[in-house]
C-alpha cells in the first residue's frame, strides 16, 4: 500500500512536470490552457490519492478528499473563463461567431 | 522509500514552478501568465502536501485547502479582468 502511495505521488509530480513543460511549448494560450487544467487536475488527484495511501487516517482523509473535492468543482470553471478570456484577448470572437453550430441546418 | 517519494514530489512541483515562471517571464498575452498562475497553484498544493507527509502534521493540508479555494477566486478575477480589458485595443 505504501509502495503504490510512493508511485502515485512521484507519478503526481512528473505528471505536474508534464503540464508545466505544456505551458512552454505549446504555440497559444488556448492550447496551453488546455495543458495546465486538464493535466494539473489529474497530478493533483494523484497526489492526494498517494498521500491518502501513504497515511490511512481519518483526519488526513477527510482533509484529502476535500481538496480534491474543491480541485474537481473549481478547475473545470477555472478552465472554461480562461479558455473565454484567451479567446477574448486574441481577438478570435469573430471567428467563433462565424463558426458554424451544431444545431445549424446543413448547407 | 516514502521519504524518497516525497522528496521527488518537492522537486517535480518546484521544477513545474521554475517552468511556468518562464512562461510568465515571457508572456506574451496576459491569458498566458494566468495560465502560468494555474501551474503554480497546482505546484503550491502538491508542497503542502508533501510538507504535510514529510512532517505528519495535517495543518499543512488545511493549507492546501485555503490555497485550493483562494487560487480558483484569483484566476477568476484574472480571467474577468482580462476579458474585459481585451476590447481596449493593445496593452
């Protein structure tokens, strides 16, 4: 149990290193957006799921579980208002009014 | 082994630090540096963890749960800030 807790936070952390190393290379804010949230979510609940198995107490559990809890409902909005101020800032409403939909007939 | 572990997680979340200081070093949109801001909270919350691990005490998580919450209202408020600057033409 300790052993997989070891594997989780050090896969934690590399995966945290993956999504910084997004930030720098991917070509616009969008794109890196989707690098920071996305794979900074599941670092962090990996984190927390291996300090979970590294000490099986209550009072570290519940402590825990409500970050990750906190992480899982804030950083999809998070995520959504950065992707919006990105294409805000770009200068792309245009081209995402003119986009076509989904609902939109054919032709 | 855990000691190890924990030490590998401290380094990871500082080089994820180091990185995304690049990324608000060099910009170039301010979408960008909040984007960078993200990866220091996920940073921020991976030490506390570690700290909590590396001393057995949980005050260091009640921590990471303050840094959990204020860091979502901080990119909030960039992001509303920069949505509504972006119209001003160049910064």
């Amino acid at each position: 149990m300790s052993l997989l807790g070891a594997l989780l936070l050090v896969l934690g952390g590399l995966l945290l290193v993956l999504a910084a190393w997004g930030v720098i290379v991917l070509p616009d804010a969008l794109a890196r957006q989707h690098a920071a949230t996305k794979a900074g979510t599941l670092a962090l609940a990996l984190v927390c799921i291996g300090a979970l198995l590294q000490v099986p107490d209550t009072a570290w559990a519940w402590r825990l579980a409500l970050i990750l809890g906190f992480l899982l409902a804030t950083l999809p909005v998070a995520s959504h208002l950065l992707a919006r101020a990105a294409v805000r800032e770009a200068g792309m409403d245009v081209a995402v009014r003119e986009a076509p939909r989904v609902d939109a007939p054919p032709g | 082994m855990s000691s190890l572990a924990v030490t590998a997680l401290v380094v990871t979340a500082l080089l994820a630090a180091l990185l995304a200081t690049w990324r608000i070093l060099a910009g170039p949109t301010h979408a960008d540096r909040i984007v960078a801001l993200d990866i220091f909270l996920a940073a921020a919350v991976a030490l506390a963890v570690a700290a909590s691990l590396a001393t057995g005490r949980t005050v260091f998580l009640d921590v990471a749960i303050g840094l959990a919450l204020v860091g979502f209202v901080a990119t909030i408020g960039w992001a509303r800030v920069v949505e509504s600057r972006a119209g001003e033409g160049p910064q």
